[in-house]
C-alpha cells in the first residue's frame, strides 16, 4: 500500500476485458473465483486505505476495525434484532454508548448503524419531520404527506448535497430548503437565520470542502425559542468532539436534536457505516421502527427501531472494534494528528507557491488550481485528491483522514503536488 500507485487513471474497457463478460452455465471452484477477480481488479483498485489518499473525506480502516468487519461477513450475524443475533445487538448497544459519550451528546440519545452520512441525514430528517408536522398538528408516521400544513425547512448555503437528496428521499422534495446566506469560510451566517415558529433548521459541522463548522450554540439557541428542531450534519466534523484540543468548535453541538455523522470517515472504520442519533429516542423510533407495526413488546434494544432497514450487515463490531483499539486518548491523536498533517500541507504549498483558499481549521485543505494541474497530480500516483470549485475558483481539496498518514507522507506528497502543478 505505501508503494503502489495511489490512483492512477485507467480506462473502464481495460477493466471489463479482464472479467469474465458472460456469466458460464456450471459453478467454478472459489478459489478460482478469487484469484481471478482480484488478478481482474488489480489496476482499478484505488489506494484509499493507504496513507497518501486524500480524496473526498476517506478514512483509512484501522486493523481492529478492518478484522471485526471482516468477521461480521464471516460471522454472517444478521443484525436485524436481538433475536437474530444477540451479539449484533449488544454490541451495537455498547457502541452506541460510547459514540455518546465521546461526541459529547446526551447519554439518552439513540443511534442507528446506517450505511453512512446520506441516509444517517435522511434518518434523522424522517424523524424531524414526524415531530415538527406534529407541532402543527399533523400526524406525518401515520398519515402521510398530501395534505399536510406547510413545513419550513432552512438549510446552510452550503449544505451538503446529501441534505437536499434526503429531503427528496423524504417526501420534502429536494428544492424544498430556504438557503440560508454563509461567511466567507462557508459556515450558516447565523444573523442571517429568521425563525418564526416550528421548522427544520439543517446545520452543518464541518463544510466538506472548509472544514468550517457552524455555529451551534447559537443555532441551538434560535431554534429552541422558535420551537424548531436543530439536525448536525457532522459527517466527519462531529468527530472534533473526541479532542480535547479541537472540541470547542462544536460546542453547542449537544443541544441540537439530530445529528449525522460517519464512522467510515473520521473514525476509520470500514465502508459502509455511518451513524443516525436523535435526541429524542422515541421520536428515532417512531419515524423508523418496526416494533409498531410488528406489535412487537421486548425488553432488548432493537436494532431495527433506530435504521431504515431491516435485515443487514452487523455494522455494530467494526465501530465497536475502532473505538475499543483507539480508546479515548487514542481518538483524540487521531483527529489532532490529521489536522497538524493539514496545517503542515497548507504550509508546505503554500511556501511552494500555491494559494491556500481556507482556513484550515480542521482537515481539510483547499488550494487553487486548475483542472489540468489536478488531473496531473492524481497520473503522477505519489498522492490523490480531488477537485472542487471554491467561490467560482477551480481548486483541489486534500483531505487528511486517515490513521496511518505521517509527517513523511505529508512531505512527499506535496512535493509531488508542487512538482505537477508549479
Ligand atoms: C458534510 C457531509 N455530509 C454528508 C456526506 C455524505 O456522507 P456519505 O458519503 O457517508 O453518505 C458527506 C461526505 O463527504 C459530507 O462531507
């Protein structure tokens, strides 16, 4: 992994011919299987769990947690409810707990193992939605949408487009956000916010290409005396809870009601696990659960109350593996250590000649360039990363998310990207 290619271009035709194209008539023997289709995807296979992958907001997974998902397919544990696998849903318990306890959110909130950020907002929105419609007198859970009262919703600027998707997946449809003005670095500009009864406000901690984080305590504020119910996506900048040093920025967060966020970034857990905590648990389980329609009475945590879906994967053991081999001091360097490799980057570049756009306040790191320099960062294969478009300016954005990237990695990357793009 430190010395492959991280993400050479190659074309999808060079991939097909290396697979089989027709599906045979009689079973092959695993093994054969295996060693084809690994020989088959070998060169279309990015370096994302390596230490110079900095494209989009990728974690690498940490070995605990790579094994315990590893084991969760062995295993097979269909972590649908306690009945299915008692394990899947006693760990999943345990996790919960301590995704709490080191996000700094209320001890009573629930959490639900979903496939990541995207539909942790849409679980979350689902259960806003309920409450609020129930404000203004509408009982959404059990009757639907059409002829509903008009429901507000405000959304950052800058949300992430996984908000507008979730709210079209909803029912709210994806256009139906007022957008609300941002500061220069990209956060809600809160002055800005005007609430005048019940709604959904979506916040957001950190700003997939700032890092920006809004501001929450203020936003809680508002929202409480309107009656409005406050979600934090925090894909990845939730996780500045878990350091002592960064846990200021989300200060407030814990007054929100909703919160989104992955494990599949910022804790380095494996795809795919992202995390739907609702501060009202009853809430959660009302927009999601199963126990209603099923007249089911149990005294154990149910996971299919807290995600949309019933049968899957038992998310629960890498999450639990990540936290447990990390501890709290562990998670606390983690995020600490990327965002030093981030200022580190911003330093280095911009020594070199390039224009950082951002305050890098967190992990993320946005500098201008053009779409010609990016593509010859990511052939030349040191590094990877992305590119963006910043307030009408083309720019390529590094993301440091991964455990295992050190100071030389730092080093050797932007190198390689002044060397493609000065
Ligand atoms: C702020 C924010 N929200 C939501 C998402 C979507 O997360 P996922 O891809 O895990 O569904 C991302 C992904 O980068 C994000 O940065």
């Amino acid at each position: 992994m430190d010395d492959r290619p991280v993400g050479v271009p190659v074309s999808p035709d060079v991939l097909r011919a290396r697979l089989a194209s027709e599906l045979q008539a009689a079973p092959l023997a695993p093994e054969q299987v295996i060693d084809e289709l690994v020989s088959a995807v070998d060169p279309g296979l990015v370096a994302s769990a390596g230490p110079r992958y900095f494209g989009f907001v990728t974690g690498q997974a940490l070995p605990a947690a790579r094994a315990a998902d590893m084991l969760a397919a062995v295993w097979d544990q269909n972590a649908f409810s306690y009945a299915s696998s008692p394990a899947a849903a006693v760990v999943e318990e345990v996790a919960e707990r301590w995704v709490l306890d080191v996000l700094g959110l209320p001890a009573t909130a629930s959490v639900g193992f979903v496939t990541g950020a995207s539909m942790a907002n849409a679980t979350c929105l689902a259960a806003a939605r309920n409450v609020v419609l129930g404000r203004l007198g509408w009982d959404a859970a059990r009757d639907g949408l059409i002829g509903a009262p008009a429901l507000r919703v405000l959304a950052s600027g800058e949300a992430h487009a996984t908000i507008h998707g979730a709210l079209r997946f909803i029912g709210l449809g994806a256009g139906s956000a007022e957008l609300v003005d941002v500061t220069p670095q990209g956060a809600l500009d809160v002055e800005r916010l005007t609430l005048d009864g019940p709604a959904i406000v979506c916040a957001q901690a950190g700003n997939v290409n700032t890092g920006a984080i809004d501001d929450l305590a203020l936003l809680a504020e508002k929202c409480r005396a309107a009656g409005a119910w406050l979600h934090v996506d925090g894909a990845f900048g939730l996780w500045a809870a878990a350091s002592p040093a960064l846990r200021q920025l989300v200060a407030g967060a814990e007054l929100a009601d909703s919160w989104a966020t992955d494990a599949h970034k910022w804790l380095n857990v494996p795809y795919d696990s992202g995390l739907a905590i609702v501060a009202d648990r009853v809430a959660h389980r009302s927009a999601m659960g199963l126990s209603a329609a099923y007249l089911i009475e149990s005294e154990h945590r149910q996971n299919y109350d807290y995600t949309p879906e019933a049968s899957r994967r038992a998310r629960g053991f890498a999450v639990y593996a990540a936290l447990r081999s990390l501890g709290r001091s562990g998670l606390a360097q983690l995020i600490d250590r990327c965002c030093a490799h981030a200022r580190l980057f911003a330093t280095l570049l911009s020594e070199g000649g390039l224009e950082v756009l951002n305050d890098v306040t967190l992990n993320q790191v946005l500098v201008a360039a053009s779409p010609e320099q990016i593509a010859r960062v990511q052939e030349d294969g040191t590094c990877w990363l992305g590119g963006t478009v910043w307030r009408g300016r083309s720019a390529m954005r590094i993301s440091v998310s991964g455990y295992g990237t050190t100071e030389d990695d730092v080093r050797r990357s932007a190198a390689a990207i002044l060397r493609a793009t000065v």
